[in-house]
C-alpha cells in the first residue's frame, strides 16, 4: 500500500539570522504556512528592529521576489507562500533589506514540528538587539560597537549619534518581538488576512 504524502502542518518555526554578525542576532518565528513573502517582510521587520523604510529582496533558487514596481526583475512575492516553498523542498534562502546598508538575513524554515499546544503566530526565541537604521551595515555596526566600549575617543562621539543613549547591543525583548508579531496578525486572529 503506497504512504499517504505527509500533510504540510499549519505552523512552522522560521529561524532569521542577521548575516556576518557575530555574536549572531536571530529571531525564531512560529508562522502560518500561508503566509506570503511580502508579509514574511514585515513580520521580519518587526521582529528585528527594522522601522521597514528601505527596499527589501528575497533571493530563493536563483530568483528574487520583492516588489516589482520597486526591485527590477523581481518576481512577486506576494504570489509565494512558505506552504508553496515547503512543498518545493526549499529550506533556506536569503532576505536583504536596505540595498546601501545590505542586510542579509538567512531564513531558514526548521523542520521540527510545533507542539500542539503552541501559540501561533509568535516570535518565541531570539537574541541580541538589531543593529540602528542607516548605521552603514556590517562594517558600520562593527565601528558603532567599538564606539560603544570606547565611548571617550573622538571619533566615537560621532557614531554614538545614530544611537539612542540607552541602546545595548545585547538587548533583546521577546515580550516586545512578539508583541510586534501579534500586532501585525491581529490580536485576535491566528490565521494572516
């Protein structure tokens, strides 16, 4: 008798990493499977710290999705769901916000089932603060971070600008990650609009 296909569940957990940072700053994500790309944006947005004002390109097998009125030759992410990329064996690929910054994050959807008990969609794990906005990507965070531990040296003064006073590069909220999360699907609602 041949196996029945297993069935896609309903919840998977995404793992987002922030690329060449180290210590490394992640977020796992409990989320519907019928989530689109373009909603995968934003709930990434949300739950790292990113305020969302920058262009933003997945980049999957060789294709990008994005916006095609704002990314050239970008498919549209809308069209694609995490279900349709289960199905299609993809497991990770790449998610760049801000094109003069270029903040790669690998996305990577686990394989480990969610327990019957989990409360979907939520950000349930994570680590670090999100590096600022318009820092200068990798190589400007690294210099914003030796800023940090030498905050008397001249040229320390001028990068500690892009920071708020009270901004620890350790920090890292889950209440206020998941909040982020619950608020884009609805408080209410587990299922996206």
């Amino acid at each position: 008798m041949p196996k029945a296909p297993a069935k896609t569940p309903a919840f998977v957990y995404v793992k987002v990493t922030l690329n060449k940072i180290r210590p490394a700053i992640w977020r796992r994500l409990l989320l519907p499977v019928s989530l689109n790309l373009g909603e995968l944006s934003r709930v990434i947005l949300g739950t790292m710290g990113w305020r969302g004002g920058h262009l933003h390109v997945f980049e999957i097998g060789g294709r990008e999705y994005g916006d095609p009125q704002m990314v050239e030759d970008a498919e549209e992410e809308r069209r694609m769901t995490l279900d349709k990329l289960i199905a299609e064996g993809v497991s990770r690929f790449v998610y760049t916000y801000d094109f003069g910054d270029d903040w790669d994050h690998v996305v990577l959807i686990e394989k480990r089932s969610p327990p019957p008990e989990a409360q979907a969609p939520a950000c349930v794990a994570g680590e670090r603060a999100c590096p600022p906005e318009d820092c200068g990507g990798e190589p400007g965070y690294k210099e914003l971070l030796a800023a940090l531990k030498a905050p008397d040296r001249p040229e320390s003064r001028e990068l500690l600008e892009w920071v708020d006073e009270d901004f620890d590069p350790e920090d890292f909220s889950l209440e206020e990650a998941d909040r982020r999360v619950k608020t884009f699907f609805g408080a209410s609602r587990a299922q996206p609009r």
